[in-house]
C-alpha cells in the first residue's frame, strides 16, 4: 500500500524516464522488469508503490505554499518545517463576495468591503509534514507561490 497515492497510467507514462532511471538504481533492467510484470504482477505494482511514493515525497518536501479559496474565504498556507501558518480573508457580510476570482480578491483588499476579516493563525503539524500536505491537497487545497500569502499579511490587521 503507498503512503500516498498509486501514480496512474498517464503520470507513470509522463515520468518514464524517472521510473527507468528508479529501476536502474534498483538493480532492475529492462529485461528483467519485463519479467516481473509477467510473472509477478504483485511484484510490479509494489515496486510502482515505492516509486509513487518516491515522487510525492519529493514534490511534497518542496511545498512551501497552500491556497483553498471559496466564494466567502480565501485560505493561504505557509507551510514550514514544524508547522503551518495561516493567513485568510473572510465574507462575514457580502453574499456576492467571490474569492474564488482573483480579481475580486485584489479589488477586496484594496477597497475592502464592509464585514471582511483578515487573520491569522498557526499550528503544528499533527502528523508527518508531508503526509498532512498531501491530504490538504486531497482535500481542495492548491499548491501556490508565496505572493498572495504576503499581501494577505499586510493587510492583517495592526496589534
């Protein structure tokens, strides 16, 4: 069973050459691989196991940012070696408000409607760093650049 996710056809096929590259280094040839796949299918597709899980750890070690945005709130993620600090904007009053539009975020900020909240907070992490940015993930979140974090801080309110 992966600690992330199994690669599908498509991403295994867009990585091809990692994946020989992998093999190789694994003492794995060509030839033999063929092998494997006929005669241990089993053996396959755990040796794809460790190879998916190789390539997410890898991607998940250089998250640096999460965004999850919806039409009322848009939610920045700083995410560091021990734990995840949040910065986010927040409708508590506009029901035509729409993060989920750049523009309208932009446009919130400089001219900030009546009932937006920016705040922050920070937690460590529950679990294994990159595990529990892979479930963010899962669950909606984007993996961003550090631009949107940095402009929801200056607009933060002042202690």
């Amino acid at each position: 069973m992966p600690k992330y996710r199994l690669l599908t056809l498509e991403e295994l096929q867009e990585l091809e050459k990692e994946f020989v590259e992998y093999l190789v280094l694994n003492g794995i040839t060509a030839d033999d691989w063929e092998k494997i796949k006929k005669e241990n299918p089993s053996s396959a597709r755990h040796i794809i196991e460790l190879f998916s899980d190789v390539v997410f750890e890898s991607i998940m070690r250089k998250v640096k940012y999460l965004e999850l945005r919806t039409a009322h709130e848009v939610k920045v993620f700083q995410c560091l070696e021990s734990k995840l600090v949040l910065v986010a904007m927040q409708s508590t009053v506009d029901p035509d408000i729409d993060f989920t539009n750049t523009a309208y975020i932009k446009n919130a900020m400089n001219n900030p409607p009546p009932g937006l909240k920016v705040y922050t907070s920070e937690k460590t992490y529950g679990k294994v760093r990159e595990i529990e940015i892979f479930e963010m993930i899962r669950a909606g979140a984007l993996i961003t650049g550090d631009q949107l974090f940095k402009s929801l801080c200056l607009a933060l309110p002042s202690q």
